[in-house]
C-alpha cells in the first residue's frame, strides 16, 4: 500500500508546546469546537487556540466542571455535550447550526480509556461509541457549518498498536478485554480521518489523526497504581516516568494539526510529536501508525458501518 505516512521536516517535535505551535499564527475571527477542551490536553488546546485569537466553544459533559476550569478565559463558551448519547450529540449541533455561525477548526480531543465494561445508547461498548461514533455522529450533523479550508482533527493515540477494528464484534460481546477494546476506538480515530479526508477535500475540508503522546492526565482515571506502573507511566513511588509529555507539551500536535500551514494542501494522515508519522515498523516498535489504521478499504467500511449505528451520513 503506498502511503502518504512520512516526515515533512516541521522543526517541531516531542517537545514542543501548544503555544510554540500557534506563535506567529493569528486565529482572529476563527471559530473552534474543542471537545473535551476543559480537561488534560484539552484545555491546553483551548488555551493555545484562544491565546492566537480564536473563539473556541467547548462542548462539555460535566458543564460545572468546564466552567471552574475555563473561568478566566476569553473568548470561550460552554456547552452541554454527551458523546455517549446522540440524542444529546444531535441537540448540542442543532443549537450550533441556530447560531448561523462556520466552524474552521473541529477537535476531537474528549475520550475515555480502559474502563471496565460498560455500554450505553442502544448496548453499544463504550470506548467505541464515545470516543468514535459520538464524534462520527457530530461531524456529520455540523456539516453544514464546516467553512472552506475548515480543518477536523481525530485525536487518536499510540493506543490503536492494540488492535484493528473488529467488524464481527464492535461491542466485545464475546469477551471484553479493556485495551482491546481501547485499542479498536484508537483505530476507528484514524480510519474516521481518513475517509472523512477523502470525502471533505473537493469541498475544501481536510482531516487528520494523531497521537499526541504519553501523558499522564484525568484520562488514567480508571486504572490504579499497579496498572499504571505496569504502563511505564509512573514508578512505584507514583512519580510520572521519563518521557511523558506535560499536559502543554500533548496539546502541540493536535494544535498543529488544526493550525499550521505547513499541512495546507495535505490531509488523511496520521501525525505524532508535530509531524506526519511514518508506518510503524514491521518489528512490532510502538511508533508510527498500523497499515490497518489507514487502510482506505477498512476506511471506507468503518465509515458505512457507523452511518449505519448512528443514522447520521451527511457526506
């Protein structure tokens, strides 16, 4: 399979913060939507975005907590959002499409991560349903307010190393396994970018997926210490390990994604520590991204069995 999947030399890298990302870049008079954007990268996201000038709507789940976190900002507003539920996906983007406003930079940044098995909407397993379908369903119901040169961002992870998407079982009913299950959402992340690339470009709407890295935030909340240390996260003591990125530091890729014009003409791609990743290798390494992540056949079938699950198919 030839691929698009290599280096374009951006001068960034594992390091880099958001708000090295945006410096120079002005964002004034440009809307973002930034799920999970009061929590971890998230809010770094929103803070980088809205330092360049941007106006940034932050759609929540806990609104309280969205609104202690982002007290202080400018140029914010909240809003109540339930990936899990697309009655309330479907409601948060009937309220936005009323504002009559064009959204030029859509983030994917909320998820959830190796929880005990849990289902939602119609017994649908959660990771999947939250984390892919949610945000599958809201794209596809925004589309009308995406602008010409608009940018969606899959925030993916290393995560999607796990596994590929299990077509014969999408919700673990024969046997749920937490990271496999983690792993298939990371996976369906990319494959949504990928096709979503391949349908939007011609109307001027480019997508990519990343993994921002490995940091330590709100998002390890359902693992103990034993797991995380097992992770290589923390030490036994419970101090962060080296080579974890701060929070400002995993905000950089997805910032970069939605920003820089480095990307302009690009998009389908994978990127981790602020450049286009290269496959990963054939020795089983956890860097790069899986051929099966960006198979455009497995794509394409992600994509018809999710208009399927959630009704929604505006591309």
């Amino acid at each position: 399979m030839t691929t698009a999947q290599h280096k374009i030399g951006s001068g960034f890298g594992a390091t880099t913060t958001a708000a090295e990302v945006v410096a120079g870049i002005d964002l004034t008079g440009k809307l973002a939507i930034v799920t999970g954007g009061y929590s971890g990268i998230g809010l770094e996201t929103t803070r980088a975005l809205t330092a360049a000038g941007a106006h940034v709507v932050v759609p929540a789940r806990r609104r309280a907590t969205a609104e202690e976190a982002l007290r202080g900002f400018e140029n914010v507003e909240i809003d109540e959002l339930d990936l899990g539920d697309l009655d309330s996906v479907r409601a948060f983007a009937e309220r936005f499409l009323a504002s009559g406003r064009g959204i030029d930079v859509f983030i994917g940044s909320a998820g959830i991560m190796a929880l005990p098995e849990t289902r939602v909407g119609p017994g649908w397993e959660a990771q999947f349903a939250t984390n892919h379908l949610g945000h599958f369903a809201l794209v596809n119901r925004l589309r009308s307010a995406f602008t010409t040169g608009a940018r969606v961002v899959s925030v993916s992870s290393r995560g999607h190393h796990y596994g590929p998407v299990r077509f014969d079982d999408l919700d673990f009913r024969q046997g749920y396994d937490k990271w496999l299950a983690y792993g298939q959402a990371k996976t369906a992340n990319v494959l949504f970018a990928v096709h979503l690339d391949k349908l939007a470009r011609d109307h001027g709407v480019r997508a990519f997926a990343l993994h921002p890295g490995r940091i330590l935030t709100d998002l390890v909340r359902h693992l103990d210490r034993q797991e995380l240390v097992d992770a290589g996260m923390v030490d036994e003591s419970g101090q962060v390990t080296g080579g974890a990125k701060t929070p400002e530091q995993g905000a950089a890729t997805q910032v970069w994604a939605a920003t820089s014009p480095q990307l302009d003409g690009l998009g389908g791609v994978y990127l981790e520590d602020c450049d286009i990743a290269e496959p990963a290798p054939a020795d089983g390494g956890r860097t790069g991204v899986k051929d099966y992540a960006i198979d455009p056949a497995q794509a394409e079938r992600l994509w018809t069995a999710s208009a399927e699950l959630t009704g929604v198919d505006a591309f």
